[in-house]
C-alpha cells in the first residue's frame, strides 16, 4: 500500500483534534502574535470549513487532509495574489498526481480535478495590514488546503466529489500524506519568491483542466459553451466562443 515519503517539515506542524476551521485557527495566531511564516496547522476534524465564495467545506472526520499554511507573502504585492494561489494549485496538484497519475488537473482558479470529479480545493486568505498613509501592506497569506484522501461516502451537496481511495482502491495515512504535501508546498514557495512567477505560471497552465476543450460556463442567467484558451498571469479565465471573453474570479460558473 502506498504511503507518503517522509519529509522533515520547514516549521511547526501542528495537529488539532478538531477545531472550527484550520484557516480561522491560523487566522487567531496571526492575531494573537504567535504565528510562525511557514507554519502549518491540521485538523482531523473540521466542524465549519471554508470553501470558495463563502461556501461550507463538508469532510468526514479523520479520512481527510485538512491544512492550512501561514506564509509571508514577502516581496509580492496584493495585486500579485494570483501568483501564490497559483503557486499552491501546482503543488497541490503535484502532490495529489503522484498518486492519482495523469488525469489530475487544476480547474480555475484552484480546484483540484481528477477526470471531471472534484478531489479538493484550494482557499488562499490574505490579511492586509493598513497604513498611516491609506495603502495596505498584504502582511499575511493563509493557505487552506482541502483534499479527499479515504473517504468514500459524500453528502448530496456535493455532485462530483472523488477521493484518492475512490481512484487507488488504497489507505493512506492522512497526517504523513499532509506532511508531504506541506513539504511540497514550501519547494514551490521558495521558488516563487526567489525565481520568480514564469515556470509556475507555465506549470499552472500545463496543468489546467479542459485546456484546449469545449466546457459550459454560466454568467449571471446566460449559459453558453466555449473553449478554455487559458489563464492570464494576472488569475483571469480566457474563452474562446464567437468572441474572446476573460472572467475574474467569482464571475462564471463551471456547469459539468
């Protein structure tokens, strides 16, 4: 049965039996003055998670990775959020591929896809500090990483969830699977501040679900189909129908 390589993590690992959110617990520490850059906190259980546009993260307890990870954005400015979300897709997306294999894909803006099932999702918080003169300084980054690994049995809300066991037939040991996966993210943040945006950008690209395909899309009350052409470097969706159109996040819908 295959399990996680063991890695030694870069700063605290801390695991918590349950709590309300993993995000809202890094979020406390940020407040409290005892967050550490690079620090990543599971929970085994998550009674209020967080997912994308304020919706609730649903998880059965122990049979998930539940992490969150406090990163100084460092050089990067606010309006570059896109580049450190997208940095966290990749190595999400890495991570779950070696175990998944090749139909593992990033769907924008930063859901993990295996085929045309969701496997996990991404939620990058910021925490802005503000400054005499108006200006905010993006003082913190919490990254909050979701990923079904053993559970088999969803909620009706969810209409296309897959876990890593659905698609092995295998175990795994969640905590050592989230320790590698914290390793794998700090690889890909080191190089993001210190090499810049461009391979992680073209990593992302690479990776992006139905590149390339016909996907249906809704916006407001209009539904129509079009042609993922790709993600610009600043994080907008471009579709190709009868008319190029680029999307900020929050704007379309995916209908699969």
């Amino acid at each position: 049965m295959p399990q996680a390589d063991l890695e030694t993590a870069p700063a605290p690992f801390v695991e918590l039996q349950s709590v309300d959110s993993t995000n809202n617990y890094a979020r406390k520490l940020i407040h409290d003055k005892l967050a550490q850059h690079g620090m990543a906190i599971f929970g085994h259980e998550q009674l209020a998670g967080k997912g994308q546009r304020g919706k609730i993260w649903l998880s059965e307890k122990d049979a998930n990775i539940l992490l969150s990870i406090l990163l100084k954005p460092g050089p990067l400015q606010l309006s570059q959020q896109f580049r450190l979300s997208a940095c966290m897709a990749v190595a999400v997306h890495d991570f779950f591929q070696k175990y998944a294999g090749e139909a593992t894909a990033i769907k924008w803006p930063n859901d993990l896809y295996w085929q045309d099932r969701k496997a996990g999702g991404l939620l990058v918080e910021s925490v802005v500090r503000s400054q005499p003169s108006g200006t905010g300084v993006w003082d913190w980054a919490i990254a909050g990483i979701g990923i079904n690994i053993n559970q088999t049995s969803f909620s009706a809300q969810l209409p296309n969830p897959v876990s890593l066991k659905q698609i092995t037939g295998n175990d795994f040991k969640t905590v050592l699977l989230a320790k590698e996966l914290y390793a794998i993210t700090e690889k890909y943040f080191q190089e993001l501040i210190t090499e810049g945006f461009e391979d992680i950008y073209s990593k992302y690209i690479s990776r992006l679900y139905k590149k390339g395909s016909i996907a249906r899309l809704k916006k407001d009350n209009r539904i129509f189909e079009a042609t993922i052409k790709t993600v610009s470097s600043s994080g907008q969706l471009v579709v190709q129908h009868s008319i190029e159109e680029e999307f900020d996040f929050g704007e379309v819908e995916w209908l699969i």
